[in-house]
C-alpha cells in the first residue's frame, strides 16, 4: 500500500463505523456525491438502474470484510 492510503483499522474500528453509517442509511441521513468528481458514481447508478431504495439496500448489506482502505488527505489539505 502507498502513503496516500491507510489500512491500519481493527476489525472492532471498522465494525464501529459501518455501524454508524448503516444508521445513517436507515435514518436517510447520507448522500451518495454526483457531481463532477464523482461521475463514477452516476455511472454505476445508472448503469445499473439502482433506485434511492436499491442503493440503500447496497449501502446496508456492506460487512466490515468489504473494507480495503481509507485515503489520506494530503497535507496541504489540511491547512487550507
């Protein structure tokens, strides 16, 4: 793995963020980004015709052995 990535999480860590995300899901409290630097995004969501409810049964079937990485932000990031 590179510097701009970070797989140092327990299973335990993992497990707690999941779970606070899969309330969110639940309490419609996310957004799924579409904008101009996630037209990644918009193409699976189309590509796929997943409706609001499809992508929320995505988003609450993820397990914590879906996890591979987050990304770390680069240092002028955060100073700005």
């Amino acid at each position: 793995m590179n510097q701009h990535y970070n797989q140092n999480y327990t299973k335990e860590q993992i497990c707690s963020v999941l779970d606070t995300i899969k309330d969110c899901v639940r309490e419609n409290r996310y957004v799924i980004s579409k904008n101009e630097n996630r037209q990644e995004n918009i193409d699976f969501i189309n590509e796929y015709n997943l409706t609001s409810k499809k992508q929320n049964e995505i988003l609450l079937r993820i397990e914590p052995e879906d996890f591979c990485h987050t990304r770390n932000k680069p240092i002028d990031y955060l100073f700005r």
